[in-house]
C-alpha cells in the first residue's frame, strides 16, 4: 500500500472515530444510504447509481412468472438525488411527448443554483422538483405543473430571505468594524495628532453620512426583492459601497456648508457640530441630497438678478381707455 494510500486510511478511520464519539447519527445515516445503494443497484444493474436520497421507484422484477394472456409490461423507474444534490432519474419505459415536457419543465426549475442555501433547503427544494418529475413519469401532467411551480416559488423566497440576511450581517460587520477603526485611530498618537488637525465637524458630518448609509441600507434590506444567488461577496461589496458613498456625502455636506459662497439658507442649518452630524445624516441616507445642494451651491456663483417677466396677459375686470386726439371727445364708432 503506498504512502498516499495509508494516508487517506488513516484520515478515514480518523474520522469515523471523531464522529462515532461526537455524531454518531451521521455514522447511522451514511451506513443506511450504504446498504440502500446496495439493494437498488440489483434493480439497475445497467445504470450505475449513488443515491444520497430515494424520491421514488417503481420497480416490478419483469422476469416474474405472468398468468397466460397477461402481457403487461411494468413501467419500471427511479428518481433520487445524487450525493451532489442533483436530481437524476430512470425510466426504461418510453415516455410520451407530455410526459417528457412535464420532466423538461421540472429539470429547468431544478437547474437553478442552490448552493447559497442551508443544505435543508436545497434538499427541500430538490425534493419538490424530484416529486414534480414523478407525476410527469406516471402522466398526471397537472400535478406536475403545480409541484413545479411550487419549487420555483419556494427557492425564491428562499433566495429573497438569504439575500436579505448577507446584506445585514454585512451591514451589521462592516459599521462594527467602522467604529473599531475610529477607535484605532484617535486612540494612537501619531494618528491621533494627523486627524485632529482636521476641522471637528467634518468628523461629525462623516459619522452623520455613515450612519444614514447604514440606516438606508436597512430599510432597502427589510422591502427590496434581492438576490443571493450572486454570491455573498457582492452582497458585502454593495453594503460597502454605500457605506463609502454616505461618509463621503457627508464630507461634501460638511464643504458645501462652510464654504462661502453657500446660501444662507445652508449655513443657518449647520450652526454648530449636532447640526453637521444631522445634516450629513440626511446626506448619507438620501442619495438625492447632495446633488440637489450642488445645483443649489452652483447657483449661488451668479450674481445677476433674473430678469422678471410681465405679465402680458389681458385683464378682464380692467378698463382700457384709447387714446383720443386733443380736443375730441365723444366714442369711437
């Protein structure tokens, strides 16, 4: 037996042991999926198989004495899921037209990713796509149809729910991990001396601006339809862009509320540090914010005065008097 060979030995006994002491159901449960592959594999000879769980088979042993005149031919078939979670099926009987599409239907519902789901959900998932292409094998093509879309309704509600808990435990981790970096950094000397040269509100507004992105991202986690099947890294990438682009809208609130071509109308809203930290909140948490401040800060560069327009308009209630010659009187004809 080679090294390589004693190796993989040993890590097996290794963790039949481990498991034995600690899970000993799992030990149970793949010693029973053992002797179940064992005893359908005498029904498939032909078609090797690994099943990790039986949805359903058919079989009747064609090879049974009949009573003469009984031609019956059993439709003899299997359907289970793989050890990969993957649903693969057998039918040595021909299938019709209508059964083939109520199988293609429920293979194109079960073909969606499932892997960002707990393994509970995936199988639970994969047990409604496996029943769905029982009912189309045995013909009842409206059953099949429901199961199927029950599956495509169940995994995504599932994917919804996944999503939503990535994008909160992002936003949970990620202002946690803010606010230990502040910390960091005003608690070390030399940081602490390059941050305080800085002007105090504009701390204040940042903080505002983090906490609105933090706020909104909330809000759109609770309502918003998302999708998990991305991936949890751009769910943590999106989290962290809105969290960068709210710090620095309150920055921008901060610089356009101090300079001094700002409208007085901006100035008489931040006159002290509370009023920056609510100012960049509102900032960070409506993204329409600050452009509509820089349209309203741009404006504020021209001077001239807009030009007012008459009112040309004809007034009913007013009295027009022509003018008449000097020394005439009397209407007009």
């Amino acid at each position: 037996m080679s090294l390589i060979e004693k190796s993989l030995e040993f890590r097996k006994n290794a963790r039949r042991l481990v498991l034995g002491w600690f899970r000993p159901s799992i030990l149970a449960a793949e010693h029973s999926r053992h002797e179940l592959n064992l005893s359908l594999q005498k029904h498939w000879p032909d078609s090797p198989i690994q099943v990790y769980e039986l949805i359903h088979e058919n079989w009747e042993d064609k090879a049974t004495v009949k009573p003469p005149g009984d031609d019956h031919q059993p439709d003899n078939f299997i359907v289970f899921i793989d050890p990969a979670l993957d649903i693969d099926w057998i039918n040595d009987s021909t299938s019709t037209d209508a059964q083939l599409q109520c199988i293609s239907l429920a293979e194109s519902i079960g073909a969606k990713r499932c892997g960002h789901l707990p393994r509970e959900q995936a199988l639970e998932f994969k047990r409604l796509i496996g029943h769905a292409i029982v009912n189309g094998i045995r013909g009842d093509a409206k059953q099949s149809r429901a199961l199927a879309d029950t599956a495509a309704q169940f995994i995504k509600d599932r994917t919804i729910e996944r999503s939503r808990v990535w994008t909160l435990a992002s936003a949970h981790s990620l202002l946690l991990g803010a606010a230990a970096t502040a910390i960091v950094c005003f608690s070390l000397p030399l940081l602490h001396t390059l941050l305080s040269g800085a002007p105090v509100g504009i701390w204040f507004a940042a903080a505002g601006g983090l906490l609105g992105a933090y706020l909104s991202v909330l809000q759109k986690a609770g309502s918003g339809e998302w999708d998990a099947a991305s991936g949890f890294g751009i769910h943590v990438l999106e989290v962290l862009t809105k969290f960068a682009a709210g710090t620095l809208f309150g920055c921008i609130a901060f610089a356009i509320s101090q300079s001094v071509h700002a409208p007085a109308s901006i100035k008489a809203l931040t006159p002290d540090n509370a009023s920056l930290f609510m100012f960049g909140f509102v900032a960070g948490f409506i993204e329409r914010v600050i452009p509509k401040m820089v349209s309203t800060y741009s404006e504020s560069f021209t001077n001239d005065e807009p030009r007012k327009v008459h009112d040309t308009k004809s007034n009913p209630n007013r009295i027009i008097q022509r003018g008449r010659p000097n020394g005439t009187t009397g209407s007009p004809n």
